[in-house]
C-alpha cells in the first residue's frame, strides 16, 4: 500500500532544473507513496499567505511547518517521525513558507515544526530538498544502502 504526502507550498517551481529534480523524486517515490502538492500564490505578505494555507488544511490533519527555527532533526529522525506518523494512520501534510518564511498562525496551528537546517533557501530549494528527504526516509524505513 502506497501512503499518501501531502505538501501545501507558498509558490511555483520556476527554474527548470528544480523541476527536473522534483520529477526525479518524484519518480522515485511512486512505489512508496502519492504526494499532492498544493501551491498558493506569493504575496510577500505571511499572513496573507497563512490564511491561503489554512484553506487547504484539513480539521484534524498532522500539518509539519517547515522552518529554519524549527526542531533541528536528521535524516534519521525524519524517517522515524514520518514513519510514526503513518503507523498512527495519519496523512502528513508539510507546508513550506515563501520568501519571507510562515506566518506565526500557521507556526502555532502545526503539529510539529520541523528544520532541515538554520541555513535559509529558496522556496524552490528547499522543495527539492523536503522531496529527497522524503525518498531518503523511505529508504531508510525500508533498511535500503542509499541513505548510507
């Protein structure tokens, strides 16, 4: 049974070579899970934004904020919260912030928020990073050499 992801991201993938490297992942991922993504418009404004994103998430969801003053976590760790996440038969949805990162509504509406690193990225890096992450924990659930 393949588990389902989904993402709600502030913006569109713009340059080509994010986009190839999504379709990789993405690709990858087929056997393991189905991500939808959801993509609400740039206004520059958090707050606007966050009540965009708000829209999209469900009454009761497992919502994982995206931010560079989250929890600091490992690849390691990542896969074993996402895979408790499923084992308690939930459907994580990660948000993504645009350039000027999430509203505090959204930080404080979050299960859980989550770090990759204190370094900032790009929207669009930062995509492609949380699409290899997810195919990384999935490998390392299933005890496969790539994260090694």
């Amino acid at each position: 049974m393949a588990y389902r992801i989904r993402i709600v991201a502030v913006g569109k993938i713009r340059q080509p070579f994010y986009k190839d490297a999504i379709d990789e992942y993405s690709r990858r991922l087929k056997p393991f899970c189905k991500i939808a993504v959801s993509e609400v418009s740039e206004s520059g404004d958090p707050g606007a934004e966050g009540e965009k994103i708000l829209k999209l998430l469900k009454e009761g969801g497992y919502s994982i904020a995206l931010d560079e003053r989250g929890d600091l976590i490992t690849s390691v760790e990542f896969s074993r919260k996402l895979e408790r996440i499923f084992i308690e038969g939930k459907e994580p949805v990660f948000i993504l912030g645009g350039i000027k990162g999430l509203s505090e509504e959204i930080k404080r509406s979050a299960s859980q928020i989550w770090s990759f690193s204190r370094l900032t990225f790009t929207h669009e890096l930062a995509r492609v990073i949380l699409f290899e992450q997810i195919y990384r924990a999935f490998k390392i659930m299933r005890g496969e050499p790539y994260h090694y």
